[in-house]
C-alpha cells in the first residue's frame, strides 16, 4: 500500500503558510480533480479525497498542530488522544460541500447535515509551575461548554411536546435547484428556507433553551500532567469538548500548556542551565559546595584553581524526558563573585598576596601586564 504524501505536498503550500494561503491552495487544487469536471475518472477523484483530507486536517488549528507535531500517525489515534476525525470519510463527498458554493458562484450545493455530528474541539490553556512540569502532577479546571439543555433534552420543544418535520424538505432539511452554470446544468441543494435547514420545526420552545436545545454549562475536569512535558506542549482529552448533535459523538479538550520560567534553572528541551558563585577562596583554594539540582542538593569538590566561565556536567540531573525513562543533563557554570568592597586591611593583605606571586604565576601576570602597557603607550 502506497505511503500517504504529506498533507502540505498534496496542497502545494510549505508548512509556513497561513490559512489563507492553504485556503486558496485548497480550491485550486479541489477545482482541477472535481468528480464533476472529470466523470467517471478515478484518478481525478481519488487526488479530490486526497486534497479535501489534506484540507480538513491543515484548516483547523488544532488538528494541523497535531499533524506537525506526529504526523500521519496521527491519524492512528483517532481511540485515543490526539486524533483525526474526518467526520465518517468522504462517501459521496458530503463532508466537503462547501467546495460547491466555491465553484458555482455560491448556488452550489450545501448538504445540510441532519443526521448525527460530531461536537466541536475545545481549547483550554493552563499555566503550570517549573516543579509541576518536571515531576508531573495531577490538575483540576473549570472550563466552559455547550451542553445539551436538560429540561429539553437537546430537542428544543417544550417538554411534553416534540419537534414536527418540515412539510417543505420532508425532513431532509434541504431543497433541490437546478442552475446553469458554465460546465452545464447543475443540481444543487439549499437548507431549506421553512426550518432553517433543520428538518424540523419546533411550535412549542423550549423556554430554558429558547428553543436552540443547547446551554452553556461551566463544568470542571482534571488532567494527568506528564512528568518532563515542555511549554506549548498539548494534552488531549477525549470526549471532553463539545456534545455531538443529534446523538453524534462529543468532540475533545485540548489543554495548551504554559510553564512558568524557574527563578534558578534554565531548560533547553531535557537539559538544565544554571550558575553557581564561588567566592575567591574558593575558586583558589578548591573545596565542597552545594550544588542545587532539581531533585536535591549534590555535593561537589571544585578543584584548586577553578576558574570563572568553567562549566560542570551532572549527568541525569535534568528533566524527565516525556516519552522514555531516562533524563537529561545539568550543566553548572561557575562565576566568580569579586567583592566590591574592601577594608584597608582587607586590601593590604591581597597586595602583600600578589606580591608574593612568584614563578610561572608572576611571570604570566608580568607579561600580561607588559603587553597592556606597550598598547597604551604606543
């Protein structure tokens, strides 16, 4: 079985390119495989699946950031976080009717859906603590949605009372035209003027929901943070967004995690960065210190003559890297803290100190100093 190409390749637009350039890109490419310019041609409509699948992942935000981020294989995850849904594949083309209305001056065909729908994906951004990121924790929210009504029960009749179908569509909530247009005669639909395209028509509404048979409910959830997940990084729940209609499954909830920059560490992907002052006895003489890491102090002895800008590897001190068992790196660096106020007994006692340099000491500091002053003089 063939590899599917990449969704920005099927498209023609590189993976920077806005929506209204995938847009565009989009009814180009969907106007030259048309099924309708190109009868009874299966290559035609197998790159018009092609393109419409690559549309419906790349023009909604969260769905193309799941694509960046796994691929194809996201597709794979449609049981569990993370998904696609192409909302029941592309018999008879129905998912993509708005591409009519494109290519037939706005009379084409727009199938209104009667039948069960998916809900729409919820987003959700939630801001967690350097500590919270690096060890994983468990996080309760409030977020809000639109639920069914409950008096209703998502009808939108008033209760005791039901919906009655529309004598105009018989149901279908959409009526047939016949237009002409440059390839021909065309049969399109339209949402049927009576019901609003519904396929029904309320007498008695719902005086909760007016009649629309949906609320908007503030509604509280929890999530398991990974321990090692890094800021940007998405947490999917599935199930949790929006209730389907017309007894179609709930889209899903999309938590966007923001961690909050640490005081002391600084991450690059699963290293630490951080920095240590030595006073300069301590960088001279050498000695233990302690060195702060994200699960403890660690002793360390700094070796005679350690010297600022010098930096320190502690292996599988970093963080949790998200998908295996092991961490990165904590790279220490160490800066040397010159005090900038002395005592006259402090001062005299460094000058007696550099007095007393002698041998490859002296001489290094005695030829530094030389050539400082031939640059000044000269």
């Amino acid at each position: 079985m063939a590899s599917k190409r990449d969704y920005y390749e099927v498209l023609g637009v590189p993976k920077s390119a806005t929506d209204n350039e995938i847009k565009s890109a989009y009814r180009k490419k969907a106007k030259e495989s048309h099924p309708d310019l190109h009868p009874n041609d299966k290559a035609a409509e197998e790159r018009f699946k092609e393109v419409n699948e690559a549309y419906e992942v790349l023009s909604d935000g969260n769905k193309r950031a799941r694509y960046d981020q796994f691929g194809h294989e996201a597709a794979n995850m449609g049981g569990g976080p993370g998904g696609f849904d192409f909302g029941g594949g592309f018999g008879g083309f129905g998912g993509f009717d708005s591409i009519f209305d494109t290519f037939f001056g706005g009379g084409g065909a727009q199938r209104h859906r009667t039948g069960p729908e998916r809900g729409g994906d919820l987003r959700y951004d939630m801001t967690i603590t350097f500590e919270e990121a690096a060890f994983g924790a468990k996080k309760e929210f409030r977020f809000q949605r639109t639920e069914n009504c409950e008096e209703c029960g998502g009808s939108g009749a008033k209760k005791g009372t039901k919906p009655k179908e529309c004598s105009t569509c018989n149901g279908r909530g959409t009526v047939r035209m016949t237009t002409n247009s440059l390839f021909g005669q065309v049969v399109t639909e339209r949402p049927c003027g009576s019901c609003g395209g519904q396929g029904r028509i309320i007498a008695d509404k719902c005086a909760k929901c007016g009649g629309g048979g949906r609320i908007r409910a503030v509604r509280t959830a929890s999530v398991n943070v990974p321990a090692g997940i890094d800021n940007g990084q998405v947490i999917p729940m599935q199930g949790q967004g929006e209730p389907g209609l017309r007894g179609g499954p709930s889209g899903d909830l999309y938590v966007y995690v923001s961690v909050k920059p640490h005081k002391f560490f600084r991450r690059d992907g699963f290293n630490l960065y951080c920095e240590i002052p030595l006073s300069m006895t301590q960088a001279a003489l050498g000695g233990e210190v302690d060195i702060p890491t994200p699960y403890g102090v660690e002793k360390y002895t700094v070796p005679e003559g350690a010297q600022s800008g010098e930096e320190l590897r502690f292996r599988g001190k970093g963080i949790q890297m998200i998908r295996g068992s092991g961490k990165g790196d904590l790279y220490v660096k160490i800066h040397i803290d010159v005090p900038r106020k002395l005592s006259e007994t402090q001062k005299s006692l460094l000058r007696k100190f550099e007095d007393s340099l002698t041998g490859k000491e002296y001489e290094t500091r005695k030829s530094f100093l030389e050539r400082m002053k031939e640059y000044f003089t000269t």
